[in-house]
C-alpha cells in the first residue's frame, strides 16, 4: 500500500514487465514543480532538447545507466534505489503498456 502525505492511499497490484523490453519509466525523469512555468521558464526549456514541460510538470528525456536491452540490472537487487521499487506511486504515474495498476483507497478516518 502507497500512503501520501495528503492521506490519499493506492494499493498497487501487478508486477513489472519493463513495458515487454521498451522501460518506458526508466527512459526519463519527470519532476512536479510548486508551480507551472513562467513564460521564461518555459522559452529557456524549450531551447533545451530533450526537456518538455506540461503545466506542473518537467520531463528530462535520459535512460537510465542501469537499463540493458529494456531491462533493469539492478532488479532484484539490494543497489536498486527506493524510488524504483516504489514506481509508480500514483495514476498519473502509469505510462500506456504499464503492468502495475493502482487502486486509490479510501482515506484513513474516512468512511465512504
């Protein structure tokens, strides 16, 4: 089960299949912002290759060192960060092709 700070809770069910050999969330780093760009911000990104924005979002397009032929080296293993064990942590989060699947439960203290 995935708890957030803001109480929303997912239970995430289904195991990765690096997207059948494409590891589509392992080919960049998406950020959330505090807040959408500015008009600079969003001309400085745009004269960037490789780096898109939505809204709040940031993406920077760069695989990771540890993929190889669409899988992950370091699955399994203890060198594996967190964040990869932990990914996706909410919907938004699923990319087309994802094997895991995330049910949002209800809140804590909060009947339905």
């Amino acid at each position: 089960m995935i708890t957030h700070a803001d109480g929303r809770r997912y239970l995430r069910t289904g195991e990765c299949d690096g997207c059948k050999g494409e590891a589509q969330c392992c080919t960049f780093i998406q950020l959330t912002l505090a807040r959408s760009l500015s008009e600079d911000e969003a001309a400085w990104v745009n004269l960037h290759p490789g780096v898109s924005a939505e809204g709040d979002q940031i993406r920077i397009e760069s695989a990771c060192s540890a993929l190889e032929d669409g899988r992950c080296t370091l699955f399994g293993q203890p060198e594996r960060p967190a964040m990869c064990v932990r990914y996706p942590e909410q919907p938004n989060q699923l990319l087309p092709g994802c094997s895991y699947k995330l049910v949002e439960l209800p809140r804590e203290g909060v009947r339905s």
